[in-house]
C-alpha cells in the first residue's frame, strides 16, 4: 500500500513537470518471475521515479548511498523498496602529488592473444574494442602507499574514473582500459588527482539475489552515475554480475530488460519524454543500451527514428513471448 501511494504521488509529479510521456514496448516486460530492469541513467532522481511510474511491475532500484541518506528522499526511497549501495566515488581522497596519461602500446603477443580469444569465445558477440591499456606517471606521488590494484584515480575532467591494473612503482600504474569510452583523451600535462577505493559489495549482492530468488524485480542504471551525454558511459559489470550469480547460485536464469530513457527539452517545463523496453535477453543474448537512445533534442525526428525502427525488425525473426520468457527464467530452464 505504501509503495502504491508514492507511486501514485510521483505519478502527479510527473504529469505536471511533463506534457507527454510516451511509453513503447511495455507489454514486453515479464509480468510476473524475477527480472533485471537495465536503464540508461540521463536525470538523476527523475529517471527512477519515471520507471516506478510507467512500469506495472513493482521493482527495487539499486541507490547511492549518499542519496538514500538525505532528507525526504531517503524516506520515499525506503518505501519503494530502494537498496542503497555505497559507490567509491562517495568516498573519494585526494592523492599526492599529480598524474599524466600515456596510452600503452601492445607488442605483437598481446595483440595475437586478444584476436584468438575473440576468434575462440567470440560467438558473434561485439566484444570490447577499447581493449587497451593505459600508463599513468606521476609527480611526488606515492602509489604503492596509498593504492592497490582494482581501486581507481579520477583526474579532474576524465568522464570515468580510471581502474588501476598494474601497481609498478611509486610514480607508475598500468590502467586497464576496457570500461574506459572510445573518446578518451590522454594528456601529458600532470594532473592533481582523486583515489576511489575499491568497495566491497557483498551484501548489496545478497540483498539483490535474495530479492530475484523470491520473484522481485530489480532496477539498475549501470552507467554508475547521472549525467547529460547523449551517449553512455562506460557501464559497469553489475548486472552481468547479478544475473550470472543468480544462476550459479539459484539456478535462475534472469531475464534482463533494457529500458531506454530519452528527454526532450528536459530541463524546461512541459517537456516529453520517451521510454523505451525492449524484447527480454538472457546473459550473452542483449541489446545494447545504445540501441534504445537517440541523440536528437527533436521530438518529431526521435519520433519518426522509433517509428520506423520498430517497423524495420524483419518478419522472420522469431521472438518469444514474454510470459513464456519469464516461466523459463523462473524455472531455470532454457528457451528453445
């Protein structure tokens, strides 16, 4: 009942901030099973409150910590079930001294390596192509101290914070490069720096599979963090992590829904807003989150992209139907 007044309450929020909210492809989420709800994170608080709003289903969305203690937001947080997880970034320290970013070439073997293993465990997945490593050198720094490999440094101006593969020295890191975007820029000017400590997220990842073992559904935004790009960060390994878990330790095979969020004039009265769900995956077998956005502030032109986007899909793709995806999540099984 409480969850249901919130939600109603959000509802009116949400109708008079916006003057249209289209909602696409709802009837493809599972109506009852567990389920992992994926969705691109564009507006902060408004992006859950939009999901809670739109969806039938009644979900528990993964938090910031620091959110979930504030005022208000944290009371209506708990009774939607929320379950706050405690980010590095939170608890970020500055580090001595300063850094600069150089891109480390690979020799002949590492790159022989990397094209076996895509021809090997490929399987007509797109992998990574960012599959790079990165050399930070420092200024009067002290990294053996201060980090460890698996915690991250966050230079001012980086749109990610950079996970730390190799500790060689005081003054030299190896970065691992896959979670970093395309567009990343080195830069040889030494920068001052942020340590973000690795976060140990055991319990978060009880709580969650407790709630997918008993039927729930979940809501993550795997970003990691709000932003305003028209493009998604790099996103992190939870929910490949959650639904993996969730089969090694229950035998659930969790369907995994990917929820697109794209705001028209977001940031001004009356504006519109689409959301997007796309057919359940399982594991290897997703849509990119990519496929749900589209980077025109042009409601007419987003429009006509959807529309003729959901009549390009070909008449021979054979597509199961939702409830027959969630018994066979609930189930365990597989889907011929």
């Amino acid at each position: 009942m409480l969850y249901f007044s919130v939600k109603t309450f959000f509802h009116s929020i949400l109708s008079i901030f916006f003057r249209h909210v289209e909602i696409v492809g709802v009837q493809k989420i599972p109506t009852f099973g567990p389920c992992i709800f994926s969705v691109n994170h564009a507006n902060q608080f408004v992006d859950a409150v939009m999901l809670v709003c739109t969806c039938q289903r009644q979900a528990s969305y993964l938090m910031a910590e620091t959110s979930y203690k504030r005022r208000v937001i944290g009371d209506l947080a708990w009774a939607l079930g929320v379950v706050p997880v405690k980010r590095p970034q939170d608890s970020a320290i500055k580090g001595t001294g300063s850094v600069s970013i150089t891109l480390v070439e690979k020799n002949p073997e590492e790159q022989e390596n990397d094209d076996a293993f895509q021809e090997d465990y490929g399987g007509g997945i797109a992998l990574d192509d960012n599959n790079k490593s990165y050399m930070a050198n420092g200024i009067n720094t002290a990294f053996t101290k201060e980090l460890q490999a698996g915690d991250k440094i966050r230079p001012p101006g980086t749109p990610a914070a950079l996970k730390i593969k190799e500790i060689v020295n005081d003054t030299t890191l190896i970065i691992d490069g896959r979670m970093l975007p395309d567009d990343f820029e080195t830069f040889k000017d030494p920068k001052p720096f942020d340590i973000l400590k690795r976060v140990d997220q055991k319990q978060v990842y009880e709580k969650v599979l407790e709630k997918l073992a008993s039927g729930g559904a979940i809501g993550i935004f795997p970003e990691g963090g709000s932003h305003d790009r028209t493009s998604l960060l790099p996103l992190k390994v939870g929910v490949a992590l959650i639904a993996y878990s969730a089969l090694e330790k229950d035998g659930i095979n969790v369907p995994v829904v990917p929820v697109g969020l794209n705001y028209f004039k977001a940031h001004r009265w009356r504006g519109r807003a689409v959301v997007e769900v796309r057919i359940v995956c399982f594991c290897f077998n997703c849509y990119s989150c990519n496929s749900l956005l589209t980077d025109s502030n042009d409601f007419s032109l987003a429009n006509l992209f959807l529309s003729t986007h959901r009549h390009w899909v070909t008449t021979k793709q054979v597509v199961p139907s939702v409830e027959r995806c969630a018994m066979s999540s609930w189930t365990g099984s597989k889907i011929a």
